[in-house]
C-alpha cells in the first residue's frame, strides 16, 4: 500500500527515475516513523517522570532532549519526504520559509545560487538534531556512572575522571564539526 501511494506521488511530480525516487521517499518516511515511535516514548517517560517526581533530574533532561532531537529528525525527514515528491507542496514550503536552501531537496546543493547566510541555516538546522542526540548519550553515560559510583561509594571518581572526560569529548565533538565545516573558523584543527 505505501508503494502505491509512493508511486502515485511521483508520478504527479515527474522527476527522475520512479525506482530511484520511489526508494528515496520511503527511506525518508521509514526514518520519521521510527524517529516518531522513539519520540512518543520519550515523552510518555517524561511525562511519567514528571508526574511521579516534581525536581528536574537527568533522567528528565535526557527523555527532554530525546523528544526535541526526535521532533527535529522526524519534521526534517517528513518535510524532506513531501517536499521530494510533490513539487507544490515543496515550493509552499521553501516559500514559507522564504528561502530557496540551496536546492538540497533536489539532491544537489547549488553553492553559487544560495548565500552564506542560507547555508548556515541549513547547516545548523541539519545538524542541531544529531548533536541533541550526542548529548543524549553523553547524558545517559554520566547518570549511570553516577549511579553506579553512588551505589559503591566512590563519587569522587566521577567527579574527578569520568564528568571531565565527558565534557572533554563535548568539546572534542564540536571542534571537529567547527573544522569539518568551516576551516577558517578561527579554531585551530
């Protein structure tokens, strides 16, 4: 059933081959559904949480930034996959948005037709939901060292070694996309 509605969207848009874009368009929707399943669960336990306990604690925060990186993963993807495959509903949106990003949607990234500015945003607005998730996970690191040197009497190895060194790979992680993205940043690689 999803392939026949795929398809029935391509052939209203006429671009490229109906195999390839059909296989593009279902990667883009296989990916926001499995982000919204991810997605609604991390907000059922933060909601659970919330009703249990009134302070913020870690747990919390990692089901918040879990849902946010989520929410930003599958609109990007949705978008991605209705913008591909119908040309009007992509053209309302970049006009929504009042810009042209660059033709990404296309696939092919126009450097001379977009501004800097442009693409930044789209940089940003790419790469902000994979560094939510790189948050994540160093969140869920350091909440389960810290049960665990809680639970054996040894806090002082967590707050001298392993809070450091998750900090330092933060660090670590955005200095090499800084570099990766821009060489000229003022950051030395």
């Amino acid at each position: 059933m999803l392939e026949t509605v795929l398809e029935s969207m391509l052939m209203a848009s006429g671009s490229g081959s109906a195999d390839e874009e059909l296989g593009v368009g279902a990667a883009f929707l296989v990916d926001a559904i499995v982000y919204a399943l991810v997605g609604v669960a991390a907000a059922v336990q933060l909601v659970r949480n919330c009703c249990r306990y009134r302070p913020w604690t870690v747990q919390k925060m990692i089901h918040l930034l879990m849902f946010f990186a989520t929410l930003g993963t599958v609109i990007t993807d949705q978008t991605l996959f209705v913008c591909r495959n119908r040309a009007t509903v992509r053209s309302i949106f970049l006009t929504m948005v009042g810009l042209d990003w660059c033709d990404v949607l296309s696939g092919k990234v126009s450097t001379s037709a977009c501004s800097t500015g442009q693409r930044d945003l789209f940089y940003i607005l790419d790469q902000v939901p994979i560094l939510a998730f790189f948050a994540v996970y160093a969140l869920l690191v350091q909440f389960w060292a810290e049960v665990y040197y809680n639970a054996v009497d040894k806090l002082s190895t967590l707050t001298k070694v392993v809070k450091p060194t998750i900090r330092w790979l933060i660090v670590v992680r955005w200095r090499a996309l800084i570099c990766a993205y821009d060489p000229s940043a003022g950051v030395k690689c």
